[in-house]
C-alpha cells in the first residue's frame, strides 16, 4: 500500500472543493464515531472510549505545549502531534476602526489596506463600509494567542500497524473541530444571526461550514475580535479569494460585520451582537472570559434561545466562557418563574466527558461533575432511540428535540485524537479518488 502524503495546501485544496453534501456525509461519519466512542465497547467498535487514551501535553519554552494525541477507530490507528504557541497580546492601534460592516449584494468598497479610505468602485467585491467614529476604549481585551491553529502532523496506520497517511495537521485540525461543532447547529431552527469570537482559522472554517450547511438561512455573521488588523485579513479572504465566491454570491441578504476592541463603545457593541445572535462560536486561546455572563444569563439575555459553542480553549488556565453560563445552564428550573425564557437541558455538552474535567477551564471554574456534563455521542444515542420510537408511532423524545432545536445548548470541546483520525481516514479517501496529494510507494 503507497504512503499517501497531505500538505497543508494539498488539504485546504480538497476542503475547497467540498459541497454541502459532501461535508454532511463528513459530519455523519464524525459523529457517528462520537457516537460510538460514548456509547461502544471494545467488542464493538474501534471507537470506543476504552480504545482513546488521554493526550500527553509538553510545555516547551515561549509558552508553547506539545501534544501528543493517540486514537483508533475500528480501521486505523494514528496519532496527531501538534505544537501550539503563545504570543502576548498586541498593544492598541488607535488608527484602526472597531466596527465595520460588509454587504454582500452590492458592488462598492472601501480600501481593506487602509480602512480610512473612500469607498471605490470594484466588479469582484462586495461592499466594505466604516462604521461611526467611536471613542477609544479604555478596557484591556481578554488575552487571547495570536493564533489557535497547531502546526504538526496526523499520522495514520491501518489496524495491522502498516503506516498508510502523513498530512498536515494545522488546517485538518481547523476543519474537524468546526465539523463537531455544527453538529448541534446543522439541527438548530434559526440561524438567522452569528457572532463568531476569534478571526484565526477555527473562525475561518466555523464560518465556512455554517455557510455551506445553512447558508440561505443565515443573514448577519458577526466577526468580534481584539485586534481589527486580523479580522480584516480574515474579511479580505472572504471577499476575495475565488474559494469563496459561491458562498459570497448565494447569499445576497448576507453581511458582515467586524467589531475589535481598538475602539470604544466595544463592551455595548458585543453585548448588542450577543444578544442578537441565534448561535456563538468561541474560537480563542483567551485566558479570561470573552464577555460577562449577564449578556446570557439575565432575564432579558435568556429570553431567546442559542446554540453557544466554546472550541479554542484546551487547558484549565485558559477559559472562553465565564462560569455562571455553565452554571445557570445545568441550574436546576423552577417550577413558578414570572419571566420568559428559553428552554435549557440542564446539562453542558461535552465532546469528552474525561477530557473536559480534566482540561477545560469553563468547566473546572464553573465547578461542574460528571452528572452535569453529557458527551455529544450521548445525545446522539438519545435522538436514534427517539426516532425508532416516532417510527413506530410514539412521541419520541419531544422535550431534547425542542431543546436541541431552540433551546439554551452550551457546547464546550477540548478536542479528540478520535476526531483527527475519523476525519482523516476520510480526506485520505477523497485524496486518492481526486487524485491530491502525493504518493510514496513501497513505504
């Protein structure tokens, strides 16, 4: 068997050329594995969680951690090594804007060089216009690395030991994280509104999938980030690189718009964003919380239903979400309450029960137990049991469906060596019949 070998740009080259379809048939084989690594055991599946040992993380100089990620699903076996590194925070640009807001349907735009400049006319983008002048704020950003994406390397072997794959893990790293989760938001019934926390390649690829599952339905995707400068670059690969350009055209009530901490007024601002929007993804390395609890956690905050997902934080001393949403979700409800709010399932959602008490800050802060977190493979073992029962003429499992549906979701995900080896068996498929990549035979 040749040794198929994916570069990063050989990786971003298949991802590119992936249609809805095609993505849902990657997410139902991920989270089918999830499924069975919270539910198999090793008589029946490869995937099982007895079959997934804990990662190994090294701290290295200049604030960097190794990880060493072992997996196996019933027909590879393969690790991921990845290395990511910390950078101190970027200090304020007083000549960058805070807020800038993009429409897609219309054939004007601004400099993206230089967000002072007029608006000029242009066939290939869509509009790229300033906001108001708002005052410089006096509050520091959380502190966040200046990038969430690990370099390293997924390395597959079948489940004799013969190696058969090497790619590139910084890109698949990226992807496989935003497929787990759009899971729950492929299910959610109103996507109308997005507020995206980070501009790095988690965000990139969060955006990407929710525009390719759910695209037509989605009318505001808001980028909040500490420095303008790399939500711009982030806007400008939206709005000009060819990859992009069914999802820019398909669209025509779609806009942006960016919000960075460069300027004042950011804290009313994000509050308005995250009040309005249906779903949150949290895609930083941050060290503090990226917004106060009582955005969600009021009565007026918990009036609408969200799905709020929370991916860029992997160590106990990093956190995305303040405690009192973790809290306030798995908080049991009272019988007679005088205000209207969504429902909540009382429970957080976890990738990995295991790892997220072990490594995630949200939860170690918010002083969460196993009986208040359940593994999204769980879920998902609840929902096949619901549907045989409404197969065969019940109710099913009214109250999950309409929580996962428009409910109150907080999903928080550590990752999983079992997600890069799922979701790599499958690139290496689509490598071979695409014919990407490069092949090493006689390895």
């Amino acid at each position: 068997m040749p040794l198929t070998v994916l570069s990063d740009s050989d990786i971003q080259s298949l991802l590119y050329s992936l249609n809805r379809d095609d993505i849902l048939s990657l997410q139902n084989n991920l989270a089918e594995a999830l499924h069975e690594y919270s539910t198999g055991t090793q008589a029946t599946t490869g995937c099982c969680q007895s079959n997934q040992p804990q990662r190994i993380a090294i701290p290295a100089a200049d604030s960097q951690t190794t990880l060493f990620m072992p997996a196996s699903t019933s027909t590879s076996r393969g690790i991921k090594i990845a290395t990511l590194a910390t950078a101190p925070p970027s200090p304020h640009n007083d000549s960058l804007p805070s807020i800038v807001s993009t429409k897609s349907n219309t054939s004007t735009t601004s400099s993206l060089s230089n967000p002072h400049t007029s608006a000029t006319p242009t066939s290939q983008l869509s509009s790229l216009s300033l906001g108001p002048s708002v005052a410089s704020s006096t509050k520091s950003a959380p502190s966040t690395q200046s990038t969430t994406s690990p370099i390293g390397s997924l390395t597959l072997l079948t489940s004799s030991g013969t190696p058969y794959a090497f790619l590139s893990a910084s890109t698949l790293t990226a992807f496989r994280t935003a497929l787990a989760a759009t899971i729950i938001f492929t299910r959610r019934s109103s996507v109308h509104t997005l507020c995206i926390f980070g501009a790095g390649l988690q965000a990139l690829w969060h955006i990407r999938l929710a525009l390719l599952l759910r695209g037509e339905e989605i009318h505001h995707i808001h980028i909040i980030n500490r420095t303008f400068e790399r939500a711009r670059k982030l806007m400008q690969t939206i709005y000009t690189s060819p990859e992009w350009q069914h999802l820019r055209n398909s669209n025509g009530k779609l806009d942006f718009s960016i919000v960075s901490n460069d300027y004042g007024e950011y804290n009313r601002l994000v509050k308005e964003r995250v009040r309005k929007s249906d779903a949150i993804f949290c895609c930083t390395c941050s060290s503090h919380p990226l917004f106060p609890a009582e955005y969600l956690t009021s009565t007026e905050g918990r009036k609408k239903g969200r799905y709020v997902s929370a991916i860029g934080s992997f160590r106990p001393d990093m956190i995305e979400l303040h405690p009192d949403i973790l809290r306030q979700q798995v908080a049991p409800e009272h019988k007679h309450h005088h205000h209207k709010h969504a429902d909540k399932g009382g429970v957080v959602v976890v990738d990995s029960l295991e790892a997220c008490l072990k490594e995630a800050g949200e939860v170690q802060r918010a002083g969460l137990g196993p009986a208040q977190l359940v593994e999204i493979g769980e879920l998902l073992m609840v929902k096949k049991a619901s549907m045989q029962e409404i197969a065969q003429g019940g109710e099913g499992e009214v109250g999950l469906k309409r929580w996962l549906q428009a409910g109150n979701v907080v999903f928080k995900s550590v990752g999983l060596g079992l997600m890069d080896i799922c979701v790599g068996e499958d690139l290496v498929m689509l490598a071979r019949e695409r014919g990407v990549g490069t092949a090493v035979e006689g390895f």
